[in-house]
C-alpha cells in the first residue's frame, strides 16, 4: 500500500471533503507497516474498499416552526461498513454537519466499534439543523420530520442509530415514536439511547464519558500515574463532559475548566453535584453557552473567548466537537505542564496537536479509544433489548469496565515502541483496522 497514491485518489474523488481526508490519512499511516505484511489484504484490495463507504442516503427534510413557517434542512445517513455486524453510529444535529464530516465519523466508527469486541459495523447520520433556540415543539417536528425519510434503511438488524451531538434522550425519544408509528414495530433495538421507561440501559447517558475516564485510569497506571488529585479541562458542558466530569469527580480528580462556544468557566474548586446537575441544565436550554454557570456558582469565574486549554491543568479531555484542539492549543497546554491528553470528542485533536503531544512524550490517546464506552454500552442496550431483559446499573458498568480495559489492552499491543512508549493511536488503528480487514477478506468480494 502506498498512502500518497490512496490519498491523491481520495482527495481527487472527493475535493474538499476536508475531515474525512483526514482521518482516512491518519489511519493509512498508521497500518501502513503492518498492511504491508499482509499480501492477501493488497490483493483483495481491503484499503480501497475500507476507505468508501458502503452506501449514502441524502434526503429533505421539511418541517414548519412555531410562527407557522415552513422550514427544510438535509439529511443524511451513511452506512459506512457492515463487515463485523449492522450498521451503528450516531445522528448528529448540528449546523456545521456536511457530507465529509459525517464520512469522517462514519469512518471513524467502524474502527471504534471493531474495538468494543461487539458485532456492530460502523455508520453516521444527522442534518444541518441547529437545535440552538428550538422549542421543544420545533425540535419534535423536525425529529418527526427527520425520521419520516429516514425509517425505511434502519432497524434493528439493519442499521441501529443513536445519539450524537445535539441528540440526546429527548430527541432519541422523539424519533423513535415515529419511527414505531411508520414501521409498525414494537422491536426497542432499532434506537439506542432511549429512555429507561422503554428500552433504554441504565449507564448509557454516562457511558461516553464514563467509559473514557476508565481508560485514562488504565492508560495512567500503565504510565505508573494516578488521576487522584490531578486537575483536570475539559471542552463543552454537554452529556459527553458531563459525563466526564461526573466520573473524574468520583475518580478523585479535581475537574476545573468546562466551556462553551462562548468562552470558559474556571471552576478552581472543582465539582460538586449540584454543579454536575447544572450542566445538564444547561444542556437542556438549548442555548449552547456555558456563562450562567458561573452566574450560578460564584466560586466559579467566566472567562468569554477563551477555551478550557487556556486553564493550567494536568489532564486535558476534548469532549465536544472535531478538531477543537489545535497545535497552539497544544503548546499553551504542554507550556503550563499537563502531562496527559485523552479524546473524548471524535477527532478532537488536529494533526498538529497529536504531533506535538507525542513529540513531547506525554500521554495521549484517540478518540476512537477513548470515547468508544458510549457506543459499546449502546451495543449493551442492542443486547438487552433482543433478550427482553434488563441489567442492573452495576451488571452495565462491570461490562463497560471490562470492554474499555479490553480496548487499552488491544492498543498497548499494538502500539507499545520499542522504547517503551506507547503510541495509542497507532495501536488503536491497528488493532481497529485488523479486526474489520479480515473479516471483509473472509466474507469475499462484496
């Protein structure tokens, strides 16, 4: 395999399609190594296969808002890979969302999924609608709307879609009220993220973050570290740093720093309850800034402009949106001597940022590693629903404690240098990438 010819044909196919071409390079440079010693992946072409996505479904979706206005956004789903098991991904609603982003997460997911130990392939989908200042009667409309043209390419041994990025319980419920009106199925597996009163896990609103801080324990104490009194920034205030946070407070550590589109709050004495509780308050608002909460906690201060990477701290834990932790954002962060950095967002780091954090020799970790307890609790969900059971919180947490240490063990053996020193991204791939390329040459060419 060579990347520059994969990646000159990629980038010619498919011009502009600037997040996707990235992660498609940084997995082709991971594998190429260990690629190359496999002649019979070369000969079924594996790479080239991998790389496109199975089918993409591009369609209108037109709803009417409060004033009685007719409104149309996009919507899309990408069925990335089904090598290992039926589609899975999340639906994002964002105003940013596009086919290259979607395509990266696509991609992206059928590598994180593969590390769960879980038959799920990967898939993505969402729209270019922005829940910001929705009423709750709009955002029912659209996910109605949404799900309309959606529901006839999914189900719960076809493609099982779950929360992103401004889909969260609320929305989940929504759609699949629709989707159980237009199907006249009752079959709870087609969504995961639901709500505990119809088919929903407990642990899985925790899961993404949960999920990652059981990692940076492991990736820690393989490092002979602890997250015990460590200071810890962390980006956005939604259900993923919520999440996050939550678990790092029960952990030990000290969380310090959340933020918003609109700045950073730094929070010096760390969580309490009634903070993490206001978190999710301001999630729900739909307003998308984080400013109140200092208004709210005085022990907290705002700071507009600013991101959480300005804050001195010793752990760094991106968990709100791709490429939202950039090279200078890496300096800043290495220059005020935090020691570790985990990707709990998808992609949340830029080239340049990974380059510097590894050039340093600090810990660091991908976010298809990291953050991949939310999907794998989401497989866990998949499971119940099929056996019409549900499991305790704490049957839940013990499965997703043992897959998160299962996918830390999978990137230390593949990642661990010669030096020592474990390169977490390349181990991810590897181990990702390995799983999904024999299973497409075992099932032929298809």
């Amino acid at each position: 395999m060579k990347v520059k010819t994969i990646m000159a044909d990629l980038e010619r196919k498919h011009p502009g399609e600037s997040e996707y071409l990235q992660a498609v390079q940084e997995v082709l440079e991971s594998i190429e190594e260990v690629y190359n010693c496999h002649p019979e992946f070369e000969k079924a072409k594996i790479v080239e296969r991998m790389v496109e996505p199975d089918r993409i479904f591009t369609f209108r979706v037109t709803w009417v808002d409060d004033r009685g206005e007719i409104q149309t956004n996009i919507g899309y789903r990408i069925q990335f890979n089904s090598a290992i098991g039926p589609y899975k991904g999340g639906i994002r609603f964002h105003k940013a969302v596009n086919v290259s982003m979607l395509k990266f997460l696509g991609f992206e997911q059928t590598f994180k999924n593969a590390l769960t130990t879980l038959p799920m392939g990967g898939a993505k989908g969402g729209s270019d609608f922005d829940p910001v200042g929705k009423s709750d009667a709009e955002i029912m409309r659209f996910c109605q709307a949404f799900m309309w043209e959606l529901w006839n390419n999914i189900g719960p041994d076809t493609d099982v879609p779950a929360g992103d990025v401004g889909v969260g319980g609320r929305e989940i419920g929504y759609m699949y009220g629709m989707y159980k009106k237009l199907a006249r199925e009752y079959n709870t597996g087609v969504l995961t993220g639901k709500g505990m009163n119809w088919g929903g896990s407990l642990i899985r609103p925790e899961a993404t973050g949960f999920g990652a801080l059981y990692f940076v324990e492991h990736m820690l104490a393989k490092a002979g570290k602890s997250i015990k009194g460590a200071t810890v920034a962390i980006s956005g205030f939604g259900n993923v740093a919520w999440g996050a946070a939550t678990k790092a407070t029960e952990l030990g550590a000290k969380v310090i720093a959340i933020s918003g589109p609109d700045g950073v709050v730094y929070n010096p004495e760390g969580m309490t309850q009634e903070k993490l509780d206001y978190m999710l308050t301001l999630r729900a608002s739909n307003q998308n800034i984080v400013a109140p909460f200092a208004t709210k906690f005085p022990d907290a201060t705002f700071i507009p402009g600013k991101k959480a990477w300005s804050i001195k701290c010793d752990i760094a834990l991106p968990c709100a949106f791709q490429n939202e932790l950039n090279g200078d954002d890496a300096a800043e962060l290495l220059a005020n001597g935090t020691w570790c950095a985990a990707e709990v967002s998808n992609m949340g780091c830029t080239p340049e940022a990974i380059a510097a954090f590894q050039s340093a020799g600090i810990l660091f970790a991908p976010g298809k590693a990291v953050n991949a307890g939310g999907v794998a609790t989401s497989g866990l969900e998949m499971t119940q629903n099929a056996m019409h059971i549900s499991w305790s919180a704490a049957e839940v947490d013990s499965k997703l404690h043992y897959i998160m240490e299962s996918i830390h063990a999978a990137c230390v053996k593949y990642g661990t240098q010669p030096d020592g020193y474990v390169n977490y991204v390349k181990g991810a791939n590897i181990a990702g990438f390995m799983k999904v390329a024999q299973a497409m040459l075992e099932q032929g060419i298809v």
